[in-house]
C-alpha cells in the first residue's frame, strides 16, 4: 500500500509538476498562492522543472534494468519446467522409497533461478519457475519475491564459486551457506532441511552466460 502511494505521488510530480509549475507564475495565481511563494517558484522555476525530469529519467531507468535479461530467458526454460520437473520429482521420490522402504519419503521442492538485474551492474538471483512434491511445501511469496545476492545462500554460493553448492542443515560440513544468509529469509529459510544448488550456463556468442 504504502508503495502505491508513493508510486501515486511520484506519478502526479510527473505528469502535474510542469504545467503547475507554469499556472504558478501568471499573475492571477498570486491571489490563490501569496506573493512570496510565487516569487519562489518564479525564481526556482529551471531548477524545478530540470528536478521533475531527473526524477522521471530514473524512473524510466528503473524500470527498464529492474527486470530479468531477456524474455527469452525465461521462455527457454517452458519446455524444461514442464517436461522436466515432473518427472524429477517422481523419480526422486521412487528412488528414496527403494532405499528406505521403512521410512517415509521426504518432501522435495525444485525452482529455477534467473539472473536478474536490478540497475545497471546490480545483479541479483530470482525464483521464476518452481514446483514441490506436496501442496502444502509450495514455495511462499515472499520467497518467490526475494532476490539473492553473489555470495548469498546455497545459490548465490554456487553462482559466485561456479561450481555446485551443497547446504544440509544437520551436517557441520555443509552448514556454512547459512551464515551468508541475509535476516529477512529466516521467515522460510529456517524450515528447509538440505538443498543442492547447481549453476546453469548458455552458450551466447561463444561465451558462457550464466543462469
């Protein structure tokens, strides 16, 4: 709520700033706003004005870097969430029960990750395409929202080191993704027993761009 509003007032400066700016200096306004406030916005008028453009320029730049690299991104992993994460999540779950045919099966989630930029050279890791064994593990919004810095979590590991990240929270070997975590993901982090988090690379003009 409190965002939209300030996404409101932002969108007013923007689109009622200038022509105000403008109505503010004819004389008939002295009678509505005083003469000294007048005199201010008279003698402010370019700086208010070039104030007015800044702020919607950023807004433009924003909203053009804080988005993932491409659409077709995420279409080239349709195919693999629909034909793949099925199938993973059932041969995982046969493969433990042959184990351990006395135990129950543990309950598994699975996402993908895209690099997603915030502005400019401010990467992040975001979830774009999940799936889980059982209804109620489904991945929260505030999960599904949060972006991960390099470094951060069993993901940011595995993106910064470039190599497969192993966290298990009931092992000291693997335990150590936990510390870089930031406090606002303890509300869903605390609850996840183990995750393996394996980097993705695409071939793009004989380089390596990473997931």
């Amino acid at each position: 709520m409190k965002k939209k509003l300030i996404e409101l007032v932002i969108d007013l400066i923007l689109f009622s700033g200038i022509p105000l700016i403008k109505a503010a200096e004819l004389p008939s306004a002295e009678n509505y706003i005083g003469s000294e406030f007048q005199k201010f916005i008279s003698d402010n008028d370019l700086f208010l004005v070039c104030s007015i453009v800044f702020i919607f320029l950023l807004k433009r730049i924003i909203a053009i870097f804080d988005k993932p690299l491409g659409i077709e991104t995420i279409d080239e992993f349709n195919k693999i969430i629909t034909a793949i994460f099925t199938d993973i999540i059932r041969e995982y779950s046969h493969k433990v029960a042959e184990i351990s045919s006395t135990q129950a099966v543990p309950s598994i989630r699975i996402n993908i990750m895209l690099k997603t930029k915030r502005f400019f050279f401010l990467n992040r890791m975001k979830i774009y395409y999940f799936s889980s064994s059982v209804k109620k593990l489904h991945f929260q919004e505030l999960e599904l929202e949060y972006k991960w810095e390099k470094g951060e979590g069993a993901c940011g590991t595995a993106w910064k080191n470039r190599r497969i990240c192993i966290y298990d929270k009931k092992s000291e070997t693997f335990k150590s993704p936990a510390k870089t975590l930031n406090s606002k993901v303890k509300p869903f982090s605390d609850k996840i027993g183990s995750v393996i988090s394996i980097p993705i690379w695409s071939m793009e003009k004989n380089q390596f761009s990473e997931y």
